[in-house]
C-alpha cells in the first residue's frame, strides 16, 4: 500500500494527459493504479470541450465502472458535466472524482454515490471537497431483483397468460423504470443486457457468461429459466431498442415514412421532393406534421396541423416579397407575410418542428425569390454562450427580418409622449408580438422564458432550428430548372412509381397521435444535432478516424468520374455525408453494444447511397460528348469505362451485398449485421429506404429474411429504382435512347 500516494496519483493523470488522444490504451495507467491500490475497477476521460460532455460522459459511464475519474480542461463549464453525470448514473456508480488538467492540479469535487476506499483516500490525501449523491436503486417495481421479474415474465409467457407484444411491453416498462439517462443498450433488462453480452463473448459458453453477470459462482435450479430470458431477449430486442425514432418508424408501421425522410432532415432541414403530379410529394409534408402535432396546436376540424404551413408558390415571383414582406411607403408599416409570421410562431414553441409546405417550389425562378434563404441557411452554427463555451442544444442563423421592424409594432401612433412627442413604446416581448401578428389575445402554452424574451426587437428574427422547409417539385414545360446552387443548399428526393394499390388506407395517416409521449418521440426525430463534420467527428471519436478516410476517398473516387465536368463535389457535400453519417451512427448506437468495421462500412455505404441520390445525381445532366472519356483519360485513370456514368455506377454502393439472409444460428445469437432487419436499425435502415422513391414503402413489423425480398420483388420493378445503381443505370439508359439524360423525370 506504500504506492498509494498524491505523487504516484499524479503521475498516472499526467501520463493520460500527454498521451495520444487517439491511443485507446491512454487511461490504463490510472486504471492499473486504481486496481492495485483498491482491487476496484475505474474509468477516466481527458475531457476538454463542452460540446463532447455528453459522449464523453457516456462513453465512460457504459462499462458501468464503480469509480470514474474527468480530468478537464480549466475553462470547462463543470455545471453541465454534473448535470450529465448526474443524467446518466447507474446503480454500480461509487465515486467521480472531477479536476482539472493543468498543474498544479485543481481537485474539484468527489461526487459520493456510494462511500469506499478510494472516496476516502481522495478526500483526506487529494484535500479535496465531497458531496453525498443519491444512490440509484433499481426500481420497486423489479423487487430488488431482476432475476425474479424476469422469471415472472417467463412463467406468465409459458402459461400464454401475455403475449409476445404484452412481454416485449413489460421488458420496456422494466427499462424505463430503471434506466437513468438514454443507457442505449446497456440497459438493465435481464435478457437484453445478456444477449449483448454473449454476442460479445460468445466463446465463454451462454451459461457461464450469465451467471458471472448475475454474481453466482455455480449453477442452480435457476439456469434453465435465466436461459429462456436470454433466449426471448434476443427474440423481443427488435421491440424494445427502439428510443431515439418513432416506433412507426423503426418498426415499419408507417407505410409512407420511410427513415431516408428523417435522415436527410436531420442532416438538413431544407428538402426538394420531386416527381410527376399525384405521387403524395405535399401529403407527406402534412404527414410530418400531423405525427408531431402536441394537443395545443391541433385544429378541432382535424384538417390543418398548426406546425403546419402551406404557401402555394406563384409563377411572378421573382423577388423575395411574397415571402419576407416589405415596407409599405404608403401605410408606413412593415407587411409580415404567412412565411414570416409562421417563423414567429416556431419561435414559440422550440420544441415542436413546424413545418413549410412550399408547394410547386420551381414554378417561378427559385434562386430569384429564395435567395435569401438559401444564404441564410448556410449561415447555420451553434452559438457560443455567456460563458464562452457552445450550445450544442440550438442552432442559430443570421438575421432574416431586421429588429427595426419589429419595434414598430411596439408603437402606439394614438398614444404620443407629451415630452418628446413621438409614438409610446410598448416594450413588447417575443409573446406579445406573436400574439399581435396572429390577432390572438392569449395563449397561454408558451413556456415563459421563451415568451419573455425580446429577441425580435433586439436581433430580429433568424431561422428557427425548428423550422423544416421542404418544396415540392415538378419537371415538366411549365416550371423552372434548378440551379446547382440550390441543388447543392438542399436535399433531394425522387417520389416517382410506387404501386396504386398501395394509396388505399393512406387517410388514416392524416391523423393526430393521441398518445402524448408518442408525440414527442415524432417531435424528437426531426431534431438536427449537426451543423459541421467536425461535430460528427468529436461525437463519435471511435470511428473518427475511419470517418476521415472513408469519406474523403470515396466522393475523391466521384471526382475522378466526373473530373472535367461542372459536376465535381465539393467541401459542403462531403460536410453533409458526414453528418449523414453521424445521424446514422447516433441511431445505431443507440441499439447496439458495439460498432464494428462492418456495420461502420454498412452506414457509410447507406450514406453515400443516400448523398448520391439527393446531392450528387440531381445535378447531372447532358449529352453524349458532355459524359464522353477520352483514351488519354481512361489510360492515366486505369479505367475501360464507356463513359462517365458508368464508371460513376460502378462507383456507387450495392447495397444488394449488404446484408445475407440470416442463418438459424445467428437467429438464435445475432451479432453485427447478422442481426434480423428490424431489429439493430441498419439492415432495417436499408430495407426500408435503399433508394430514392419512399412515398410507399410497406413493411411488416419485425420482418424476416424472406420480408426482405418481398419488399424487393414488390418495388423494385423497371420503372421505380431505389438505389443510386438502379438510378444512374436509368439515366445511361435515356441517354442511350435521348442522346441527352438528366435525374429529373
């Protein structure tokens, strides 16, 4: 016990803070010095930015350690790691210790849990403050034991006294209960918690690895039982990991939504739905919001979500003042237009996405009448708070409406002070001028911190993070082509094809959700977490790494097809891949243990898929000659394409290869992406939403291999590609019959 000293302490945080930040074994020194002088095992994270308290926190609170140590950053705002760790602590969680990273080194606090010798140590050596914290228990409701509940769960299955979805229930009841904080799947439900567990380490034998995680030292009456537990949690995770989508979503119930819509919002909330006429492009729009729509905003007709907006795009168009206003010389007042006073109203309720419905976008020139929008979009980022760190929790924009003419509606030109004789100021708040524009006199659903702001006169009105703008759009002699520099601002999805039977029943997605808490997963789904790459890079550093070369080499790959072509990507798709990619990883790791090369390389290639659908193909058109590769081009590339597009079909993913057909031993024990689709979100990501036409996508919950290739046999007919293969094919196929091709139907 000689080495357990302040020096001996010390030495091991300095050798974690001068290691590579990319070494995974840079905290094994503390580690080791805190199994050999406590027998206990810890964690520990050099943490240095606010925006990764979250991850970080998480990262080390997974392994479910007894004592974990932050060694931060000076500056770092230590209210918002308490508030984290406090989020996410666990039953097994004993003692934090959090200090900072320059020496001398400033020990902050020991968050007590639970007392033990480390706790002790540190307080009496390191001379440093303790608090007692609340001990987390596991619920009443599991009696102490999960051992029990879950066998009373079993017994009541095999008298087919519940059902398959009434047990998948009570596991998530058990999970809600318990869980402190988003545990993902570490979560404390017997049969989940274990089949993770034997995934991991499947070579331990099932028995042993379950009873090691139950505390026994030798098998009992019990085995037999706790077996079935494991077994019917590897059948009920598909019902039960699902906490970061809609149920509907993930599990296929909706047959309109498909998860690419979801996908491309959260990578950014500016979409272009393109098809021919009839195919549901507005429908979807008001599906959003329906599905999001709290009781406080619903019309009692059923008719019109108040999230919702629809603004009828007219061919005359050619500046911004049907959407923005003007100044009215002759009223001598500000005209706020539907558009603005809609933003307004976001405002209002930050928590709930609103949505604009600009319908027949392309009918007047979109780059005249959007300009500033498509500039201020591209002035998104996180703002900095008072304390210099970021809000990672909003995104804010530049300023669309000047606060100038929002003073004017706190003027009251009847009313003139008798000293300066000009027009009493009201001093109205964000609240009292939304009321105003909308000629309400109340309402009394607005949180009142955000009511009370002054934002509007202050700052004016930016584009609220909340707020999805999404343009239908036709191809036909009547409309306007897009330029790239919109195209490049904006996400595209085709909705052509489909089968018409599949229109039947489509009514009854027009509906509000009743269930309050189902409401909010819908409200939650369509939150943007990302603005830069970095971002993404910073929130999942396991895969950072991989992230920075995969990407880079494959859109280089594109630029090398399209080299001499105005075609070429640039910084900002590549921005947006990566953001893709961290949304998809987000979900994922919200269902799985672990993320392996190959669901890492199943997400990217689902991302590229998916960006070249909506980024890249949209603005390629041309002839013959425009595609053409020269013999000097081909032989310096090494390539014998025919032309650009086939070397650029080559290019794109099969997803076809992704995913084999489950084997009955992986049915029983899946890992990685042998998991049944349905079940982890990948493979079920890709069955769902492969391609491009995703206005009729029919599944069945918890679908099977055979699913799958029903799905496939269903639309994957001629004249509805869903893959960027089947896509770019179709325009080889054009330009072979055209002499001219382009995405656009």
């Amino acid at each position: 016990m000689d080495n357990i000293t302040h020096a001996s302490f010390e030495e091991a945080i300095r050798a974690l803070i001068v290691a590579d930040p990319k070494n995974n074994a840079k905290g094994n020194a503390l580690k080791n010095w805190v199994k050999n002088a406590f027998n206990c095992d810890a964690r520990v994270s050099h943490t240095t930015e606010d925006k990764a308290l979250g991850n970080r926190v998480s990262e080390q609170f997974r392994h479910k350690a007894p004592i974990v140590v932050f060694v931060c950053k000076k500056d770092l705002n230590i209210d918002t790691l308490r508030s984290q760790i406090a989020s996410h602590a666990y039953p097994e969680l004993e003692t934090v210790l959090i200090m900072t990273d320059q020496e001398p080194f400033e020990y902050i606090v020991v968050l007590e849990y639970k007392k033990n010798e480390f706790s002790n140590w540190a307080i009496k050596t390191l001379n440093v403050a303790s608090e007692e914290m609340d001990s987390i228990e596991l619920p009443e409701n599991a009696d102490h034991t999960l051992e029990k509940t879950i066998q009373d769960y079993i017994t009541q299955y095999d008298d087919e006294k519940i059902s398959d979805k009434d047990l998948a229930d009570r596991y998530k009841k058990v999970y809600e209960s318990a869980g402190q904080g988003r545990q993902g799947i570490e979560t404390q439900l017997f049969g989940i918690k274990y089949t993770i567990q034997l995934k991991d380490k499947p070579q331990s034998g099932e028995k042993s690895i379950v009873y090691k995680a139950l505390g026994k030292d030798e098998y009992g009456s019990m085995g037999d039982e706790m077996m079935r537990g494991v077994k019917i949690g590897i059948e009920l995770r598909k019902h039960i990991g699902q906490f970061s989508l809609p149920k509907e979503v993930l599990s296929g119930e909706i047959k309109t939504i498909s998860i690419d819509y979801i996908n491309a919002i959260r990578t950014k909330p500016f979409l272009l739905l393109a098809g021919i006429s009839g195919t549901g492009k507005s429908r979807i729009v008001r599906e959003f919001a329906f599905k999001s729509c709290p009781k406080y905003l619903q019309d009692k007709e059923g008719a019109t979500p108040g999230n919702y907006c629809m603004i009828e795009v007219k061919p005359n168009w050619h500046d911004s003042t049907e959407l923005l206003g003007y100044y009215s010389n002759l009223s001598k007042s500000y005209q706020f237009k539907k558009f603005v006073k809609f933003l307004v109203k976001a405002k209002m309720f930050p928590d709930v996405p609103f949505f604009v419905c600009l319908d027949e976008m392309n009918l007047a020139p979109v780059e005249q009448y959007f300009a500033e929008f498509l500039s201020i979009l591209e002035t998104r980022k996180h703002p900095k708070k008072a304390d210099g760190g970021v809000d990672m929790s909003t995104i804010s924009t530049g300023v669309i409406i000047e606060p100038k003419y929002f003073r004017e509606l706190s003027t009251m030109s009847s009313a003139i002070n008798q000293q300066t004789g000009e027009a009493f100021d009201q001093k109205l708040t964000d609240r009292d001028i939304y009321l105003k524009l909308f000629s309400i006199d109340s309402e009394s659903d607005i949180n009142e911190d955000v009511g009370s702001r002054t934002d509007l006169t202050t700052i004016g009105l930016s584009l609220p993070d909340n707020v999805i703008i999404i343009g239908t759009v036709n191809m036909d002699d009547t409309t306007h082509q897009f330029s790239r520099k919109v195209i490049d601002r904006a996400m595209t999805i085709e909705m052509n094809g489909g089968k018409l039977e599949d229109m039947f029943g489509g009514s009854k997605d027009l509906d509000y959700i009743e269930d309050e808490e189902e409401q909010k997963k819908w409200q939650h789904s369509f939150s943007q977490r990302y603005v830069t790459a970095d971002e993404v890079l910073e929130t999942h550093p396991e895969q950072a790494e991989d992230i920075k070369r995969i990407l880079p080499e494959r859109l280089e790959a594109i630029n090398r097809a399209l080299k001499g072509t105005p075609f070429e990507v640039s910084y900002r798709v590549l921005n947006e891949l990566t953001i893709m990619v961290g949304v998809m990883l987000d979900d994922k790791k919200n269902q799985m243990a672990t993320i392996d090369e190959t669901i890492l390389e199943n997400i990217i290639n689902q991302a590229v898929n998916n960006i070249l659908l909506m980024k890249i193909l949209p603005r390629i058109e041309g002839d013959a000659e425009m595609f053409a590769l020269s013999e000097d081009y081909k032989r310096r590339m090494g390539v014998q394409y025919n032309d650009r597009l086939e070397w650029l079909k080559a290019l794109a993913p099969d997803l076809s290869a992704q995913a084999p057909a489950p084997t009955a031993e992986a049915e029983e024990a899946p890992t990685g992406d042998d998991v049944p689709a349905g079940e982890d979100g990948m493979n079920k990501d890709r069955n769902i939403s492969e391609g491009n036409d995703m206005s009729s996508t029919s599944l069945e919950e918890g679908v099977s291999s055979e699913g799958n290739e029903e799905i496939k046999r269903d639309y994957g007919h001629d004249d509805h590609p869903l893959t960027a293969k089947e896509k770019i094919q179709e325009m080889i196929d054009r330009l072979n019959n055209q002499d001219f091709t382009r995405f656009w139907p």
